[in-house]
RNA sequence: GCCCGAGUGGUGGAAUUGGUAGACACGUUGGACUUAAAAUCCAAUGACCAUUGCGGUCGUGCGGGUUCAAGUCCCGCCUCGGGUACCA
C-alpha cells in the first residue's frame, strides 16, 4: 500500500481546520497579500469541475505567498440571493433561506475536499442580516449623496441643500437629470415635497420614471448587463420596454473616472477593452437645429438639440431625425401628417426588443410635415421621426448626414431623400452620390462643399466646427457615454429590502440604528393581486410610525458590489469595515474570475468603491489591482451510432458505411473513447438489447467539445474523481490541462499520467514496505542542479500564472530525480516545500514523515542558487542557410571568435562547406550558430 | 457590421526577449515482469522519402514580406470563439 490519498487529505482537512491555518491577521508586521476568488452563488448542482478551476490557481498563488511571508487574505463567502431559490419556492413553497442554506451546505462540503486555503472565520453571505445591512446602509449613502463635477467626487446632499439655499442651482455643476433652474429664494419658497423632488434629480441612487428591461416571465425589472440579445440572461426569456417608477444608481457620474481607472490596473486587455465599449465614450458636439417657423414659441425657439461626433460634417446634414418618443415629435408635426406619425409612434412603441433588433436592416420612419434649419447652410431640412434613432443615447435626435454615415444613407435611399457629399478621400475626385453604393464613413479625407471648412482634414475640421459653433452659440463641444444608469429594483422577493419608507408618496430612508430592515415572511413568493411586488404581502410592512415601506428589493450585484471589502472586516458590528482594516488589506492584489462579469460585477464594484473612496471610506480608488481571467471548462460529450430505425450501434470509424444516427452518451460509461457496452446496455430500458458493430473488438464513440450540461451528459462531478484520484490530483490535473486563462474542454483522458506522477513522487520519499526511504547523505551536483532548477521554474511560472508548465517542470524533476536514483533529504526537502501550493495534502504528509512538525503552510519557501544553474558547457545547434545541421558542445565562456573558429574546424561542418564560399557567419553566445555559405 | 482573442502532432499543450519547433502528459505500437490481469518498468511515436548505415525533404490556418534566422515581427486573407449591436 503506497500513497493513500483517501487517508492522508482528510487527515490534514481536519488538520488544518483545527489549527486555523489559514487565519489572516488584520494587525500584522508581515506585508499583506490578499487574493480574491469571485462570489459564487450556491446553486443547487453543487459544483462541477469547471468551477474549481479558478480556485485552485488562486489557491496555488494564495499558498504560494503564504511561503514568501506574507500575511494572505484569501477568504470565500456565498452571493446567495439568486433568481433559482426563488423560482424553486415560487413552484414549491420552500422559502429561499432553507434551499440556500442547503446549497451552501453542499457546496462547502465540496470546497473543504479540494483543500482550498480560505480563512472560513470570514465567511460572509449576502443574505445574512449581518451583512446586508451594510448594503443597506450603503443604499442610505448613496441616496444621501450627489456627484459634484466641479471637486469630480460625490459630496453630501446636506452640502447641496446649503447651496441652494445661498445661491439656488445656477453655479451648482452636478451629474444629474435636466433640472430647470432657480435662485435661493424660489428654493425656500418650494414645498417639502416640491424640494424633495428636486433633490431626487441630484441624488445618486434615487427614483424616477424611466424606461426599464422589463421581463414578464419573470416579473421583474433587469439592469442592461443582465439582457442579452434582447432577452433575459436567467432563462432567456423576453424583455419588453416598459415606462416605470424605479431606483437607480447614478452609476453615469462616474463613467469618466471608470475609464480612466482602467489605465492604472492590471487586467487583461480584453476585459479593458470589454468595458471602455460598455461604457462607450465619444466625443462631438451638441448643436441647436432652430425649427422653421416656430421663432416665435416660446417653448420651442431654442430649437432641437442633437449630438454628433462629427460636426466637420455639418454642411451635409440633408435632414433631421427624432426617436419616436422624443418628447417634441408632437408638438412639432403639422395636422396633414399626424395621423401618419400617430400610427408610427404607437407602432415603434409595441415593438418588443428583440424586434428591433433583429430586424435592424428594415428601414422605417415618418415625415413629421415639419422642417428644421441647417445653421451653417440656412437651409431647410425636413424632420423625420424614425426607430433607428434611440430614445435614451444622446438627446434622443440627430442631424442626418446621409453622405457619410451609412445608417442615414440607408434611411435617406429609401425615403428619396437629398444625399450630399462633403468629405473627399484624399486624392479622389468628388463623385455623383446618386452612383454611391455606400456612403463614405471613414474620418479621413478632406472637407468639400463646406464653407469655412473646405481644404480641412477631417480631424482638423472636427475641431474647428466645434469652435464656430461655440462663437455662434449654436453649439458646443461635448462627450457623450454610452453607459447608462443602473436600475437597482427589481420586483422579486428574495433579494435585500430597501431601507426606505414613503411619506406623503416621498422616500425617505430609515435611521442607521433600524438597519438591517429585516426581509419580512410572507405567505407566497409571487407578486400581489394587484400586480405590487411579493414583499408587498407581508403583514404590517410599515415603519413604527406606520409609514409604508419600500416593497421592491434590490439586485444581485446589491449584495455582491461591496464583498470583498467587508472580508477585511467581516464581524464588525459598527462599520462597514474599520479603517484600520481597511488601511492594512487596501484592495485586493489578486482577483481571478470569469470573464462574463465584464459589463455587469466589474463596473458594479468599481462604481461602489469608487463612492466609498469619495467618502472616505476605503482608501483604493480601484478595488482590484490585478485580474486574471480564467477560462471555461467545457464539456467533452461522447457519441454513439445507432443505425437509423434499428437497435444497433456501430463503431465510430465504421459509421460512414451505414446511416446513423448520433446520440449522446454519458461519459460515465467510455473510457479512452471505448464504450462500456454492458453498461450502455443497463443505461436505459430502450438499450437492453443493443447490438454492436465493433472494430478490433472494441466499441470506440465520437466525441465533441461542447457546454457542459445535464441533457448532453457529459457533467464531470469532482466528487467522484476525487474519490478515485484524491484532491491533489484534481488540483494538479486542473492546472495541467492548460493556460488557466484559456477557455479548454475537459477530458479526463490525462489524470491518469497526474496520479501516476503524484504516485512517482511518493515513491522517491518510501520505499514498496511504506517506509521512509530518505537519507542524510550529501547531494551530488547533479541532483543539486535538479532541485535548483526546479525551484526556479516553479517560483517564476508561479510569478507568471503558468500553472499548466508548473506542474510539467515537477514531472521533469521527478523523472530526474528517479533517474538518478536520489533519496536525499537534501533534496526532498525542499521539494515538499515547492510542491506544497499545488498538491498540498502530500506535501503536509510529506514534510511530517520527514520529521516536521507544526505543518507546512508557513514554512519558508526554498531559495535556489545560481551557482547550480550555471552550465559549464553550452551544446550549440550548427546550422546552415538556417537549416540545422549538426550540434557541438562548447565551453559556455567561449568567446564569438573562438566559437566560429572551433564550429568551422568541426568535422561535420567539411559536408556543409566543400565547394561553397562563406558568405557570413552568425554567433550569438549561448544561442546558436549560423553559417551563411553560398 | 464593428471591437477583441485564438488557430502548433492522433489529443491537451510547450517554446518567457526573433535563435535547436513539438517540452511535459495522454493515446497508440512493441517489449520486460506475471499462471493471468492490474500495477510497474523499458523502447518507439509530426508527415513523407530512404532505410544497409549515414541521412534527406516538408512542416506551427492560407498567401506574401522583413531578417543570417519567423510559431514569434509586418501586410493581405480564411476559420473558430467571445463581446456588442442602429450609441449618431
């Protein structure tokens, strides 16, 4: 009996729970490291084995610096309010709370068997009391707050009021909505209620009327990070626009300083690009398009405001276009044509999302029978209402420029409107834009029929537009965000309550010292009678006063927003977090996770942080400092054949000759791809009496890379392998399949070589009677320069997040270590100490049976010395016109002139230089040789 | 459509800075041990040609280029994956 994996984890599971081995200290002289997993919510599958993934690297890292003498911060908690726990009690009555609990059950059973290094005394769950009333609490902060432009921070809305009671909102430069504006006097004569809804405009979470994601299968409002292709991300079901009363976070206010965050961390570049487009920023100019004949309206002389970012392109604009819903298309169209826009407007209003979307080629729109004024040329220009223009991206009107943007061309085409070219591509003649193809997009080429801007270039005449437009006052520059305001109700009931109570129809939040508003029972978990949210069932849902309270939760990312800094924290009964703790533990240093939380989790964070940096609270402008994607484990589903309307099943490299069908098979029965046929055959009723075509006698499946998922049977359930192969095998073979983040099937097709290796390894340390087979005696060179070697290669791939070539350097030095048949404690030794991160239960096994005592988490890590690494000799590959021809060893402090002269001298380089001149020879030192002949 | 990322043996992958392509492992084949199997060990394993030996030719999605030298850099394509979708 060799290396009993089933015996040796749990022994130091239990060892290592016992002693608390993995507490971090808030106070602390070693420096701090803290690595950070991503929030997972227990669903009630338990984990598969794409899960861990993440986990083991940051494990591997989090151990590894335990080593290095850090103190390390590497806690793990549960995201657990979630849509399935609430389906589940909505269809059965279970209340969330008991499936939570439940799943989080199953889900740390299945952690604490993998071996993970979390420090569990700080383990947070969003659903918890405790916890969520510091989201809460943030809520209140953030309903008592404004982002003021002018310091580029949010502030205190009591700072605002004082403002407006001295001066009203005239020199007040905040990210709000459009507020009309007014003068201390006219502020203390409003009304409570007429002052709290000013203030509503300027506070950063706060209620409005707005257009929202609304899903009615599952009755609740959606952020736009949580639809996808115009339907729901849970459950793809479809989302409808609708108009509602909702809270929002003013997550706009901070778009700039999103971007400009994304310079000093160290993320993937592809997730920083995933965000710079979410949040899309782009620079033009608003300009004023006066409508003809309406100079005298007072309200609409202004004339309509439109955003573009190429106002070079002015002296092209041919028409105007508003969304349908602009709150002007009413006003502006003339009798003869209402009917027609009437028509429109209703009909652009019952299209559902995903109609718009998909049928984005098909041109719509309406004349509105009313014409605008180019302000450059003074022109007439018709307007038109049409779908193409969004309500809710910049004022909700353009100025079409048909020559040059192609979605105004396509539009103009069709509705036989006048199409003009301004811009002309370097070089190129000016062309009859009735023989246009496309219209010229590019922000290249000089202006042309444009006045004061012919002979620009583009970029110059951008610039200078702006600036004419600014003399004029009929424009300005300006930068528009794609981004929108984050919608925080949704109408569900498991999620956290909002710590606010109406009064007189106004929201007013409760007192800190009430908080946690407690999430109340309630007898059904689906919406009221009259259509209010299931909170709204709960008895007595009033303040002490009586006051109704809030009925809407909040989202997701509510809860999941602020995690990570309330680990630095996690008891604290008064704060948040303390500032001590917060100065110690700052941000987190390493972040690994999924790639999916781009536009959504990751902004989220940001945002809050950010808000908690104005406040003073958390002393990182960005909480995550480093963040490494890890990629998907995909699922690797195996094949059958069953020729069609039989029972048989042929082999798949016979399948051609018949005509089959491919049905999944669950990979619990193949090995190698080989099926199992007995097993096939108990598999299902329908197969009991299967036949099979076999070749050499073997019954081989097809296979492909797909999503892991139930229906395609190839789910991959960890429990079951490491049972088999043990918790360091999965955490070796996981690291192993590839780059952690790179998307990779799973095939269990290789563990084998992993155990067999963990098996080796044992080996070098007992001898076949299990005893310990390690001696004193001095390591020779040889084995030296092994172990040296060793430990530099696993320290830098470490460093480089190169799991996949760690473990590969282990196998090297194993089967080195084998070879030269060292049992040197010398050596094996530190081994343990290396090997420690990755396979951790080993290596504690290891290090007692070596006489250790007190366990391994913080032994210190090796040190390797130069001196072994250093070769004295150096094998140089030869080769000719590029080609390798022969290799010579060489002393390595050979100088370049030696080297050539003793490569030309060789005996193999006779072949390759008879009758040919030598042209040039090239020496790199301790690289290569090459001889151009000719 | 636009923006990213990736294409290397039968398979997962390695090659960190332009310098020996295919490390490590799986699989396959052959062999040893064994009554047998498992386990273990040894050898071969990119393709093609030559195999009596030395060996040779081709080869990192495709086509060009730069360079003494390209999987790696540049230009143009193809395929796959992800994000986004009338954002003016």
């Amino acid at each position: 009996m060799a290396y009993n994996h089933r015996e040796i984890e749990k022994k130091w599971q239990k060892y290592w729970s016992e002693h608390k081995s993995f507490k971090a200290e808030n106070h602390s002289n070693k420096p701090k490291f803290y690595v950070l997993d991503m929030f997972p919510y227990p669903s009630g599958a338990g984990l598969h084995v794409g899960h861990p993934l993440g986990y083991i690297a940051s494990d591997i890292y989090a151990r590894y610096k335990r080593h290095q003498g850090f103190n390390v911060l590497h806690p793990m908690g549960y995201d657990a309010y979630g849509l399935p726990a609430e389906q589940y009690a909505i269809q059965t009555g279970t209340h969330p709370e008991i499936t939570t609990e439940k799943n989080i059950k199953r889900y740390r059973k299945q952690l604490d068997q993998i071996g993970f290094s979390f420090d569990w005394d700080r383990e947070v769950r969003t659903s918890d009391p405790d916890y969520y009333k510091w989201t809460q609490w943030t809520f209140i902060q953030l309903f008592n707050s404004w982002y003021n432009r002018d310091a580029d921070k949010a502030e205190l809305i009591t700072g605002l009021i004082e403002k407006f009671e001295t001066s009203g909102n005239g020199d007040v430069h905040a990210v709000c909505d459009e507020t009309p504006a007014f003068d201390a006097a006219q502020w203390k004569q409003m009304t409570e209620i007429e002052q709290q809804e000013m203030l509503m405009h300027y506070r950063l979470a706060y209620l409005s009327e707005t257009l929202v994601n609304w899903c009615p299968a599952l009755g609740t409002v959606l952020a736009n990070d949580e639809v996808k292709e115009g339907l729901s991300e849970r459950g793809g079901y479809p989302v409808e626009r609708k108009l509602m009363k909702q809270w929002s976070l003013r997550i706009t206010a901070y778009a700039q300083r999103l971007l400009d965050g994304l310079e000093t961390v160290d993320w993937p570049d592809s997730l920083k690009e995933m965000q710079r487009n979410w949040i899309g920023r782009s620079e033009g100019a608003s300009v004023w398009f006066k409508l003809d004949g309406h100079a005298d309206d007072k309200e609409l002389s202004e004339g309509i405001e439109v955003f573009t970012t190429r106002p070079d392109t002015l002296f092209g604009a041919t028409f105007m276009v508003l969304a349908p819903e602009h709150e002007w298309v009413s006003k502006i169209t003339t009798p003869e044509h209402k009917d027609k826009v009437d028509a429109y407007v209703q009909w652009a209003k019952n299209r559902s999302e995903r109609e718009r979307m998909t049928e984005v080629k098909r041109v719509t729109g309406e004349f509105t029978g009313a014409y605008a004024v180019n302000p450059l040329t003074g022109n007439k220009i018709p307007v038109w209402i049409a779908d193409y223009v969004l309500a809710g991206y910049g004022t909700g009107a353009i100025m079409a420029v048909p020559g040059h943007d192609s979605r105004d061309f396509a539009f103009a085409r069709h509705f036989k409107l006048p199409i003009l070219q301004v811009v002309s591509q370097e070089g190129a003649e000016p062309a009859d834009t009735d023989s246009w193809e496309d219209s010229y997009d590019a922000k290249e080429g000089v202006m042309i029929q444009s006045g004061f801007l012919n002979g620009l270039q583009v970029k110059e005449a951008i610039h200078t537009a702006i600036v004419r437009l600014e003399e004029m006052g009929i424009g300005t520059g300006k930068i528009n965000f794609r981004l929108r305001d984050a919608i925080f109700s949704r109408q569900r009931y498991w999620g956290e309550p909002f710590p606010i109570y109406y009064k007189n129809g106004m929201p007013y939040p409760l007192p800190e010292d009430e908080l946690p508003l407690r999430l109340p029972e309630v007898d059904k978990y689906l919406p009221t009678e009259t259509g209010e949210p299931p909170v709204a069932r709960a008895k007595n849902w009033v303040t002490k006063d009586g006051y109704p309270l809030e009925t809407n939760t909040m989202p997701g990312f509510a809860g999941s927003s602020g995690y990570y800094l309330r680990y630095m924290d996690p008891h604290n009964d008064n704060e948040y977090f303390s500032k001590d703790a917060n100065q110690y533990w700052r941000n987190v240093d390493l972040y690994i996770g999924g790639d999916e939380h781009a536009a959504g989790h990751l902004i989220y964070s940001r945002v809050w942080n950010k808000f908690l940096y104005d406040n003073g609270l958390a002393c990182e402008d960005e909480p995550f400092k480093k963040l490494i994607n890890q990629g998907k484990i995909q699922g690797r589903s195996n094949f059958v054949y069953r020729i069609t309307g039989t029972n048989k099943f042929v082999s798949y490299n016979l399948r051609k000759e018949y005509n089959t069908q491919a049905l999944h098979v669950d990979i619990e029965m193949v090995s190698n791809d080989v099926l199992d046929t007995e097993a096939f055959k108990k598999w299902r009723p329908e197969f009991k009496d299967a036949e099979f075509i076999l070749e050499d006698g073997k019954y081989h499946c097809g296979y492909e890379v797909e999503k892991m998922s139930k229906s395609k049977h190839n789910v991959q359930n960890p429990d079951d392998l490491i049972e088999k192969y043990g918790a360091d095998t999965l955490r070796l073979y996981e690291m192993f399949l590839g780059p952690i983040d790179q998307d990779k099937p799973w095939d269990i097709n290789g563990i084998e070589g992993v155990y067999r290796f963990l098996r080796k390894l044992w080996r070098l340390y007992f001898d076949e009677n299990d005893q310990l087979s390690v001696t004193d005696e001095p390591a020779i060179e040889a084995e030296q320069k092994v172990i040296h070697k060793t430990i530099k290669k696993i320290q830098d791939d470490i460093e480089r997040f190169s799991f996949n070539t760690g473990v590969s350097a282990f196998m090297i030095c194993v089967n080195e270590l084998n070879e030269l048949n060292c049992h040197k404690r010398e050596i094996l030794e530190p081994l343990a100490i290396l090997i420690e991160p990755y396979a951790p239960h080993l290596a504690e096994e290891l290090w007692e049976s070596l006489g250790h005592k007190g366990g391994l988490v913080n032994v210190d890590y090796p040190e390797y010395d130069q001196k072994y690494l250093q070769e004295d000799t150096f094998t140089y590959p030869v080769s000719f016109n590029g080609k390798l021809r022969f290799k010579l060893e060489l002393p390595a402090d050979m100088s370049a002139a030696e080297i050539e002269k003793a490569v030309l001298s060789a005996e193999e380089a006779n072949r390759w230089l008879e009758g040919k001149t030598i042209r040039k020879v090239i020496v790199v030192p301790k690289r290569i040789v090459n001889i151009v002949v000719g």
